[in-house]
C-alpha cells in the first residue's frame, strides 16, 4: 500500500516572492530616486559628485559642500548625471485627463496640439 507524499513548501519561493513584491513596491513608491550632489562640483564628463545627505538636509552645517538634492540620472562611480535639481511632479505626463488621443503631454512643435492646421 503506497502513502501520498504531502509536497513541501520551499523557503527559497517564498522568500524569492516576497523579494519581487518588495521590489515591485520599491518601484511604485512616491519619492522619487534622489541624491544629494555638490553644486560647484559639475564635470562635463562626469556630471555632479554625490556626498553625504547631511550636505542637503540641514542649512546649519558649515561645510565647503553647495549640497542640493538632484533626481533621477544615472549614477557611477560617485558621480551622477542625466537628471535635474528640480523635483519630478506626481503622474507628470501620464495622465489623460484632457487629452482624448491618450498620448500624455503636448509640448509644442510643428503641428503639435489639438486644433491645430500644421501649416
């Protein structure tokens, strides 16, 4: 007579599950990717250097650091580029709501926008 094996739950899928679900999570979340960067430090090769948040946080620190928080970019080796000091809005460009085409932001052009002749 032959038992049924009961299937064992492996830790490794829960825990890999709970990963993705943390990174989905990290990836919806509200703050956008920032780090604080000296403003005088600004390398055409490079971009900006990354240093402490605590450059950013208070304006009581005496420091020779001209720290500004400075989102999005890429960062490499200490250096971060390709973003901007100005904070990115909630939703910017992916909303509809006047937009029947379903196409986000209009930012001029030729022909841009709606109504337009394009001539």
């Amino acid at each position: 007579m032959a038992t049924a094996r009961r299937p064992l739950r492996s830790t490794t899928v829960v825990l890999g599950g709970m990963g993705l679900l943390a990174a989905a999570l990290a990836a919806c979340s509200s703050e956008p990717d920032k780090r604080c960067v000296d403003r005088d430090s600004y390398n055409l090769a490079k971009g900006y250097k990354v240093v402490s948040d605590k450059n950013c946080k208070s304006t009581s620190v005496k420091s020779s650091v001209n720290g500004a928080w400075y989102y999005g970019g890429k960062k490499k080796s200490g250096w971060v580029d390709g973003g901007s000091f100005t904070k990115p809005s909630k939703g910017s460009g992916s909303s509809d709501d006047d937009d029947s085409h379903g196409t986000g932001v209009h930012r001029g052009g030729f022909g841009g926008g709606k109504g337009s002749s394009g001539g």
